[in-house]
C-alpha cells in the first residue's frame, strides 16, 4: 500500500516539481483566457504540465490498482495519494517561489532585465484566477475516476489565501493588472 504511494511522491518531486519553474499563470490567464469559466461548465481546461503530470500519472496508477484491487483497497489506498497530493502540492509552489526570491536576492547587482527566472506567485488577478482554476479543474478530473468516493481537496483554498486572492474573483476582472492582495 505504500509502496503505490511512495512511487507518486517520487514521480512528484523528482520529475514534475522541476517543471513549476516554468510556470507564469500571469501570462497562461492571457494566453487562455477563452477558457474563463470553464472549470465549472465541464469544458476542458488547458492545465500547466505540473498539474498535467500529477493528473495522467495518478489516473494511471488508478487505472492499474483498479485492475488488481478490491474497491476497498483500492479507495484507501487513493485517499492515500489524494491526501499527499493535497498536502504537498501548496508546498511544493512555496518552495519554489522561495527558491526564485532567494536567487533573486543573490543576483540583487544584476541588471533588472535579467530577472531571475523561476516560479513566482501570480501577481494579476487573472493569473490568480487562472492558478486557483486550473488546480480546480485538475482535482475534479481525480474526482471523477471511477470507483472512489468523492475527496475534499483544498490545495485551491489554501494556495488562494497564500496569494491573498479574494475568494470569487469575477470574469470581468480577468487580465486586469489590479492587484487582488487585502
């Protein structure tokens, strides 16, 4: 049982956290932002490869364990890689933001045009907007793998209060450079 759970924070840390560096939902909001809404009518969603990652490796694991196990083991064992998924996913943002703003403060003589390049917490509301949707539209993908009971995720919660971002941000506010922050 843990075993099937030890190889989703492997695959996690070692192949999919590198990926959050290249993340800047800022410009995915603009980039996508036809897709307004669309975590609630069903429509798919273009998510980030991180997030695509966590997706097509825990439906694989899924599809695997449901294959070889009784409903009952293979709900635990489920409830066992959401709840890490859960946890460790906010966890995983932070440290990268933390790892960019320390490179940062390392490169403070560089000139501005060469930032450092890393993760940074959305700074727009559409980019808020677009992190806390494409984490939405990822959980209710998992949510919906056959057999399992509903999980209550609450990495989009916990990761919009980091960000400060107000709870219901409206459609019209998308790409706009106000700032979300209370």
């Amino acid at each position: 049982k843990k075993l099937n759970v030890t190889v989703i924070k492997a695959v996690v840390q070692h192949s999919l956290a590198p990926q959050i560096a290249l993340i800047d939902f800022d410009n995915r909001a603009i980039q996508f932002s036809s897709e307004i809404g669309s975590e609630k009518s069903g429509a798919a969603v273009e998510i980030c490869s991180f997030l695509e990652g966590i997706l097509s490796n825990a439906t694989m694991m899924h599809q695997v364990l449901s294959s070889m196990l009784p409903e009952t083991q293979l709900q635990e064992i489920c409830l066992r890689i959401f709840t890490y998924i859960d946890q460790y996913v906010p966890v995983l943002f932070v440290k990268a933001a933390q790892a960019t703003a320390s490179s940062s403060k390392m490169n403070a003589t560089a000139p501005v045009s060469k930032a450092t390049p890393g993760f940074y917490f959305p700074r727009k509301r559409g980019g808020m907007r677009r992190m806390i949707e494409e984490i939405i539209w990822t959980t209710a993908k998992l949510n919906q793998l056959s057999g399992l009971k509903p999980y209550t995720f609450t990495m989009a919660s916990i990761l919009g209060r980091k960000m400060g971002a107000v709870r219901k941000i409206s459609s019209s506010d998308q790409g706009t450079d106000e700032s979300v922050r209370k």
